[in-house]
C-alpha cells in the first residue's frame, strides 16, 4: 500500500514524542499499520525552537495553509491547544478531506457534538483516544471492549496533576502550596495550573466519557465541579486517621434513569484500588451490567504516554479500522438525553469539618441544626485539647477541629444546614465538607 502522509499541527511536548515515535519505531509501526507512514508537513510556530526531534528538510513550517492545501495529505494529527483556534483549523481540515487525531478534549467537550456531525457528514474520521487518560486505553475500551454492557458507573481519576498534589501532600506532610510549587519545577504542573487543580480539566474529560458511555452531552454547568487548590493539609490527615485517601474523584452514575455527576475532592476508603493510585497517574473504574466492575490504570499524562495514545490511533486510521468503526460510534449523536440529577438531589455521605470555640454547648448547636435538617452523624472526632488552667495562652476565643462523618444525606440538606450554620457567631474560619465515596 502507499504511505500514509500525515501533518503534525503541533510539534510540542507531546507532538516530539509522536514525530520521535514515528521516526524510530517506524519498522515496528509500519509492520503493524500495513504501510509506512510519512510526516509530510509539521506546523509549528517558531522554526528554531529545539524539539529534541530531527525531522527531515522541509517538513517543519509556520503555515498552516500548506496542510490544508495539500492533497496528498491523509491525515492531520491536531495536537495544539485551546478551542477557538483550534475549532476553526479542525473544520478548515475535515473540509480539505483529512481524517483527524487529536488530543484536545476541550474542544471535544466544547464542540464535539457539531465536529463530529461534520465529519460524518463528509466521510472523514475523529479519532481522540489521547484526549483522555492519556495513555491508558479508556475510549477503545469503553466504545468497543465494554460495548456488549449498559455501563452503570465511571468511577475515575482522571487529573494526573492533582493526584501528584494530593500525593505528596499527604506522604510529606506539606502545604498545598509548596507542592504545587514542586510540581511545577517536576513539569506535572502548568506555569498557569488552573484548570488542573480547579477541576476543569478531569471535568472535560468526565464529559467526554460520558457521552461515549451513555450518549448523553452534559455541559460543565450541569453539575458540580470542585477542585484541590482549597484543601487544607489537615484534611488529608485526618482523612488518613479515619482510614480514607483524598482523591480528585470524577463520577458519573446511572441511577433510576438519570445521571449522578459530579467531580470532587472525596474520601475513599484506603483499601480501594483508586485510594492506592499514586503520582502523576490515572485510573478508571468503570462498571458495566454484563461484566461487571472493570479498572483501567496507567501513565494519565507525559509525552510517551500520550503519544502511545496518538500513534496507535494513527494506526487505526492507516488500517482502516477507524473508518470501519467512527461512523457507528455512539457519540456526539442527535437522540433522546439522559436527564443529570439536580445537585441537591445527590446522596452521599459526607465529611464535615467545623472550626468552633472551645466551649461548652458550642458543637451541641451544631448537632441540633443537623439533626432538624434530617441530617444523622455516624461519628464525632474532636482530639483532646489541654484543661483551660493548662492552655498557657487559653482565651475565650481558642478554637478547635470538629470533624464529622455523616450517614447518607442530600447535598439538599447539607445546603439548609449551611443557612443556619451561617447565622452561628461561635464558628469561625471556612467550613470543610467533602463527600465520602461508597
């Protein structure tokens, strides 16, 4: 068969490790794709930055244009960035006849719906196995392994960022801010971190998943998104006390015809498989009816890792298989969406931590607002504070932790209760609630 010529729209981070992938392991990859395939055109936007990749003469350019113009090219391999730039390029390519493999999910989550209508339209091909989880094999698994299953849940660490965080916060005892610090100088966070550890990012992700696995667009608004850039150190450890982990959780169940979703720092029990995940690493769990509960684990960001992801969807699109298999894909479909459970109508158990002043009756006030809110405590956790005659500095305004777990309650309630915590003068600082995984 001819070569498979493909474009690189993009030639960072992860665009060297595709173009190093393809380069050096091009026998192996030829063998397994049924023809070679060639990097025709490279887009970049400086020419003399270096890349720590030798492409040959003539392929590295500033233009655009040149891809979409050539006919020659099969494939554009869309690894830049952001969304508006990158919408207006992916049409400008479905429309010049290439088949796509990208690694951007916001523009996924953002437009999938009208990029993949227009792809289909012209008979041309979206492949995004890297645009979520990274290396770890998530999108062929759920879209065609799990594909005999109605999934019931996806239980997911999907923030290779965040977890690194929460892991060397709790393993070092340090603030958040000092390894957020670490983590940029490492390269697992971004100069600009936000939209890693605000939550966004694992959301998109979430949205993507959820599409793929129950043919429902979700918008980010339409559930709650959380990230870890307010935890406090505290929590971590007494979460470690009480037998729980701290992790980014992103969730999407199927309940009673609806959707359960929601990303958020949550509890989960220390012996979970998702509890022992540590570092820079992702994992899904993702329960289907037929099969069961499955976990899929790995590298969920870095240049290989990714660029495993990209190239084998290369390969997909060489063999044909993405031809065979993107135009009966379940995703970004007009069809009958599945309803998203209001926010005040999720059921969870919660941690609650309340900062009060150490004085009688102070947390039985708490309890009763609780308790007429329909709100049951399974426990109470206040560590000994000294005798007031032994305090050297004790006032009437000392404070002290109050953490409590609670039975299964709505965040419905636990927002009445908020009201009336509000209006209580002996609580002072923010108060801490996270859900508890089941």
């Amino acid at each position: 068969m001819p070569p498979l010529k493909i474009a690189l729209i993009g030639l960072g981070t992860v665009g060297s490790g595709v173009a190093r992938l393809l380069i050096e392991q091009s026998e192996r990859i030829s063998r397994r794709a049924g023809r070679s395939i060639e990097i025709r055109r490279a887009v970049v936007r400086d020419l003399d930055k270096p890349r720590g990749v030798e492409l040959p003469a003539g392929v590295l350019t500033t233009d655009i244009q040149s891809v979409i113009d050539d006919p020659e090219i099969d494939v554009a391999v869309q690894l830049i960035g952001g969304v508006d730039d990158a919408r207006t390029v992916m049409h400008a390519l479905l429309d010049a006849g290439k088949d796509i493999v990208t690694a951007n999910k916001a523009l996924l989550c953002e437009h999938g719906f009208e990029l993949f209508g227009r792809a289909r339209e012209l008979g041309r091909t979206i492949s995004f196995e890297a645009a979520v989880a990274g290396g770890v094999p998530i999108i062929n698994a759920v879209s065609q392994s799990l594909a005999a299953n109605q999934i019931l849940s996806i239980e997911a660490i999907l923030n290779g960022t965040s977890n690194f965080i929460l892991t060397e916060m709790l393993t070092k005892r340090t603030a958040y801010d000092v390894v957020l610090r670490e983590a940029q100088e490492l390269g697992y966070a971004e100069a600009d971190p936000a939209m890693d550890v605000d939550g966004t990012d694992a959301a998109q992700k979430l949205v993507i998943l959820t599409e793929l696995a129950f043919g429902t667009n979700v918008p980010l608004t339409a559930f709650p998104v959380q990230g870890i850039d307010t935890l406090d150190l505290v929590d971590l450890l007494t979460a470690d006390e009480l037998g729980y982990r701290v992790k980014l959780l992103a969730v999407v169940k199927l309940l009673d015809g609806q959707l359960e979703m929601h990303v958020q720092p949550t509890l989960v029990r220390a012996d979970w498989p998702l509890a022992k995940v540590d570092g820079a690493f992702n994992m899904i769990a993702v329960e289907g009816d037929a099969v069961g509960r499955t976990w899929f684990s790995g590298a969920g960001a870095g240049q290989f890792p990714t660029a495993s992801a990209v190239v084998a969807d290369i390969i997909d699109t060489a063999v044909g298989r993405a031809a065979l298999t993107f135009p009966q894909l379940d995703l970004f479909r007009e069809q009958a969406a599945l309803p998203v459970l209001p926010t005040e109508k999720i059921s969870r158990r919660y941690y609650l931590r309340f900062t009060v002043e150490d004085r009688p009756h102070v947390f039985a006030e708490i309890a009763d607002i609780l308790g007429r809110n329909g709100v049951s405590l399974a426990s109470i956790i206040q560590h000994e504070t000294p005798e007031p005659d032994e305090a050297p500095a004790a006032t009437d305004e000392a404070t002290v932790s109050v953490v409590v777990m609670t039975h299964r309650t709505t965040l419905g309630k636990l927002q009445a209760v908020d009201a009336e915590l509000d209006r209580l003068t002996t609580l002072h600082g923010p108060r801490v609630r996270m859900p508890v995984a089941d």
